[in-house]
C-alpha cells in the first residue's frame, strides 16, 4: 500500500514558489516525501493528469489516484488529505 504525493510546478510561477515552503513544512512528521516535477519539463504529466493549473499535488495510493489539490493550498489540506492514506 504506497502512498506517493506529487507537486508539479512551473519555472517562475508565483503560487508554486509559494507552494514550496509549504510542502517542506508537509512533509516534515510524518516524514513523507513529496516529489517536485516541472510540469513544463515533463509535459507527459499534463496530459496524463489533465491538468489544469499549477501548482498541483497529487496523492496516490498503490497507483490510483486518490485526491488533488490545484493552486496554493494551505498545510492543513494536504496534510490531513496524506494522513487519510499513509
């Protein structure tokens, strides 16, 4: 039962480098990683998730996507989002 949380960002997009802080703060206990993916780097990602927005953190468990979040979103969401499946 893997849990992966995912952020995809853009280069010089202000909400993902508002994002970035938050997702240290994250993944700190329970000590999960959270992987950082340049959505522009890997355009594969955009269709794959359909993506709309950036940033965008995506939880998966054991392959399946399981929540989203799109846009800056405050610790509490993720957090009590990643606590659900870990």
């Amino acid at each position: 039962m893997a849990v992966s949380i995912t952020c995809f960002f853009q280069p010089g997009c202000m909400g993902c480098m508002e994002q970035s802080p938050i997702n240290y703060e994250v993944s700190q206990p329970p000590h999960v990683h959270i992987e950082e993916i340049d959505a522009v780097k890997n355009p594969g990602y955009i269709k794959k998730y359909s993506m709309r927005a950036t940033p965008a953190i995506v939880i998966e468990k054991d392959g399946s996507e399981k929540e989203r979040f799109e846009g800056v979103v405050h610790r509490e969401q993720p957090e009590s989002a990643i606590k659900k499946y870990l």
